[in-house]
C-alpha cells in the first residue's frame, strides 16, 4: 500500500499516570490523542474508554459507542453524528446518549438498536443494516458486518446484526470494526488508512487472530481496541503489536484508567 497521502502529524501530550488494570499497563507508552493529516484535513483521535471514542473530522466531530458516565466526554466538542454499532452495554447506552446529544447531533445504527432507541432519539437516527450505506455531511458510511464465526462464540454476535463501519473521508478510509471476529468480510478490506481493532475473549477474538487479520488487510495504521475480556480474556496491545509487526503501524489509545 502506497503511503504518499498518509502523513502522521504529531501526537499530543500523554495523560499522566500509568494504567492499574492491565498487567501490560506499566509498559505501554499510551497517547492521549493521535492526530492524522489527510486529504480531506487533519482527524484527531481521542480514546475514551474500552470501544468508545471521539474523533474530530473535517465532516464534523464523530462519536463511536459512546457509553459510560457522560463526565468522561466533558471538555470534548458536542457529537454532530453519533455511530452505534451494535446493542451491547459497552457500545450502547440510553442514558448516555440522552446526557451527551446536541441540538444538531445524527445518529447511524444497526436496526437492532433502532427498535430500542426512546422516541426522541429515534427522531434524529437512521438505520443501516450490515452491508448497506448511510450518508453524513456528504461522506458515505458503509456498514461492515460484525460477527463471530467460532461455534462457541456464536451467540454473542450472531451474523446479521451487528455492524461495524467503514467511514469514507476524501482520501482517508477507516475502519472500525465493532465486536467480531477475524471474518472474512474484515480480510477483504481494501485501501485502509486507519483501523481500530476489537480482541477480548470470551466475546471477540484473541490478539493472534486479531494480528492475522490486521496483516492481511494492512492498514496505515491501527488501534487495538476493546481488549479487556472475562476469565483471563484479556488481550495483550503490545503482543499483538510484534505480531502484526512492521508493515503496519500500532497506535496505543489510552482505553483503561
């Protein structure tokens, strides 16, 4: 993948104070903020917690899941649109919604959380199922299905639901997958600038499937996301960085406090 449009500007100052719940913590030089220069204008990547997170864009400032208490988005720009991948209590919650909307704020679903939306939400949201397109601000969004594919996992995430995105900037895609696992509509993906990764187990994948999809579809670069798991299912950013390796560049959101 050619690089010559893909220019990484500079990434702020990090949040001080080393992360408590994760082995690996100590270890991890997290970034509170990574902004990427494109084509299109500079995007500014601010990681908020487990699957959520902020992005300012040139079409408006994007939030991605948001859940949790609504203090943890103060100091951050009000939501133009908000993307909801799928119903789970870590990517989406009403009572935050309700604290953090605008007067202006969209939301994209998938249809499942559609039908649970309260009928003031449900006012200012569109639906879009896996495989079909939404549109903000003029920028095509695609829905990437998100799924898992191991026998044992299947009810978490069955085929059909849950979605994960595809935003289409001018000269700068990304991809955010949502919950999945290593499918193969994720392998298939082309011309990814950035990319943000779940791996948890029981629920997702573990950091080695995670690695081998990433180095299949060969982002510019990638954040591993959505990491912490149940019953030792925890995943390692900093494993799956040496295994994807090189070719592709591991950015380290601070996701845990």
């Amino acid at each position: 993948m050619t690089q010559t449009r893909r220019h990484f500007l500079a990434t702020s100052a990090a949040t001080a104070g080393a992360m408590t719940i994760l082995p690996f913590s100590a270890r991890a030089a997290a970034h509170a903020t990574d902004s990427f220069e494109t084509d299109a204008g500079k995007i500014t990547v601010h990681p908020v917690a487990h699957a959520s997170f902020v992005m300012e864009t040139p079409k408006g400032v994007i939030y991605v899941d948001p859940v949790g208490d609504a203090a943890q988005y103060e100091g951050k720009p009000a939501p133009d649109l908000i993307l909801i991948t799928h119903e789970h209590g870590d990517h989406y919650n009403e009572e935050t919604l309700q604290a953090i909307v605008a007067g202006g704020t969209q939301i994209i679903t998938n249809p499942a959380v559609m039908g649970k939306l309260s009928e003031g939400l449900k006012g200012r949201a569109s639906e879009v199922a896996n495989g079909g397109i939404a549109e903000f601000a003029g920028m095509k969004i695609e829905a990437i299905p998100a799924y898992n594919i191991s026998e044992n996992r299947l009810n978490f995430h069955p085929q059909g639901r849950d979605n994960g995105y595809l935003l289409n900037f001018d000269g700068f895609r990304i991809y955010f997958s949502g919950d999945t696992e290593d499918t193969p509509e994720m392998r298939a993906l082309e011309n990814i600038d950035l990319a943000f990764v779940c791996m948890n187990l029981p629920f997702t994948m573990d950091a080695n499937a995670a690695a081998s999809a990433v180095s299949e579809f060969a982002p510019t670069y990638v954040y591993p996301y959505h990491y912490r798991g149940r019953d030792g299912g925890t995943q390692d950013p900093e494993a799956f960085a040496k295994m994807v390796g090189n070719e592709v560049e591991v950015k380290l959101g601070k996701w845990y406090a």
